[in-house]
C-alpha cells in the first residue's frame, strides 16, 4: 500500500516523517530496497513500562515480534543497506531458561543472510551506581552488573554501497574514532525524554555519520521519542520513523521540529 508522506520522503520532497502504528504493519508501506540504513533498538522484554507495548510478552510472543521486524528490515533495505541494533544485557528467565536477547537477534539475522559487520560495545560511562551485587561479599551467588550495551552490525547482500562511493561527512579523526569497537558517553536519563529506555543521540548520529551519506534514508521501526529522527535532522539524512504511541509520536514529532538543522541543509 502507498503511503504519501512516506513516498515523499523516498522521492527527495520532504525530510522526515513519523508514523503511528504498529512497526511491521507501517513498515509495510515502504517499498523494497528503499532505504540505506535502520538504526533501532527493540523493546528489550524486560517489563519496562511503556505507553502501549505490552514489555512483558512469552517468549514465543517476543521472538515472533522481533522476526516480524527483521523480515521487513531486509526487505526495504536497498543492496548494500545496514542495519544497526542496539540491545542490552538482560537476565530474565523464561521457564528456567535465560536467553540472551542479543543472540536471538544474531540468530534471526543468520538465518535471514545478512552479512554480519561485527558488535559494537556501548560502554555506558557511569551509567547509575551498581546496587545488584546479588550475594555481597559472598561467592554464594554474586551477580555481574552490566555497564554496556550491544550494537549488532549486519549488512543486505554486501558489504560495499554500490549506489555510492567517495568520502562521506566524518573527518579524519571522527573516523578513526567511529570505527573503534568500544564507544564511552552516557546514557539518556528517562526523566527528560517520558519514556522508559531511550538511547541518547549521540548513539544514532554516530551511526549514521559512519555509514551513510548526507540525504541517504533512515529507518527506525520502534522509534520511540525520535532520538534517530533527532539525528537524522542533525546530519542532514532523511528519515521514517514509526512507533505504536501516539504520545511518543508526538513528542518525536516536536522534538524533530525544534532541533536545527546543519548549515549546508
């Protein structure tokens, strides 16, 4: 189905749009082979409270979900196209069982054939004070405390662009900073932004400065309070985004808008 504002965004004639609605559903309305790069990150099944994800699916219900989304992020991804998810830690249990979310998502993502560009690590610099200690001072039972997050790397078909080539918008040095497996800054506090788990903006703007070109297209299928969207306009790349909230969407939304623009857009 053909969706205006988003054929407009794809034709060049508008920057940016936001959708309400379920990711697969919406994700629908984009052609194939349309965009150079989705950053996004999944709700992480942990019972977070969000607007209208219910964060405490089975894990049946969990894994269709993400595989629901990763078909249609293969399918709109042009040759060439990246995608970048960003995943936490997480311990719970399910039936006795703990699945490391981030290897479900490997899985999915090996078994879709995308090309696999490697993990980033997201050292989350002083990200709260670690209280979990499980058993202190004891072997009983200690627990690790996680201070990273995961960012899986995958490419559709190849590893090059082939519908561009030449020096892209990171100078030398950011270069060389960006291609570094471990990045340290801090996470986004959930109290400025009205929503549980955002990532903070420097995650997606390095992304998308290091793998696509000014005007290339963004996607975000759970973009939550438009932090890539916030990126994108930052950079100067076009964007979709799409979230189930009407309120984040409209905090997305108006966070896009007041956000400048750089000077050569």
């Amino acid at each position: 189905m053909s969706n205006p504002e988003i054929d407009a965004v794809l034709a060049g004639e508008r920057a940016r749009h936001i959708e309400c609605g379920d990711c697969q559903e919406r994700m629908a309305d984009i052609p194939d082979e349309s965009a150079h790069l989705i950053v996004t990150s999944p709700p992480y099944n942990l019972d977070q409270p969000y607007d209208k994800h219910d964060d405490k699916m089975t894990r049946a219900d969990y894994m269709i979900l993400l595989s629901r989304f990763l078909l249609e992020s293969v399918r709109v991804l042009c040759d060439g196209g990246r995608l970048c998810i960003n995943v936490g830690e997480n311990k719970r249990s399910d039936n006795g069982d703990a699945l490391p979310t981030y290897c479900a998502i490997a899985s999915f993502c090996s078994s879709m054939h995308l090309l696999y560009r490697g993990t980033l690590i997201w050292y989350k610099a002083n990200a709260a004070n670690p209280c979990a200690w499980g058993s202190w001072l004891s072997p009983s039972n200690p627990h690790v405390v996680p201070s990273h997050e995961y960012v899986l790397l995958y490419s559709k078909n190849r590893f090059d662009r082939p519908d561009r080539a030449g020096r892209g918008d990171c100078s030398a040095e950011e270069f060389k900073r960006l291609a570094w497996g471990t990045w340290k800054f801090r996470p986004e506090t959930r109290l400025v932004k009205d929503h549980p788990c955002p990532f903070p903006v420097e995650l997606p703007r390095r992304l998308i400065k290091f793998y696509t070109w000014p005007g290339d297209i963004v996607i975000d299928p759970f973009c939550g309070v438009g932090t890539t969207g916030v990126a994108c306009k930052q950079t100067g790349r076009r964007f979709i985004g799409i979230d189930l909230s009407d309120k984040y969407v409209a905090i997305a939304r108006e966070r896009v808008r007041c956000t400048t623009p750089p000077l050569f857009s």
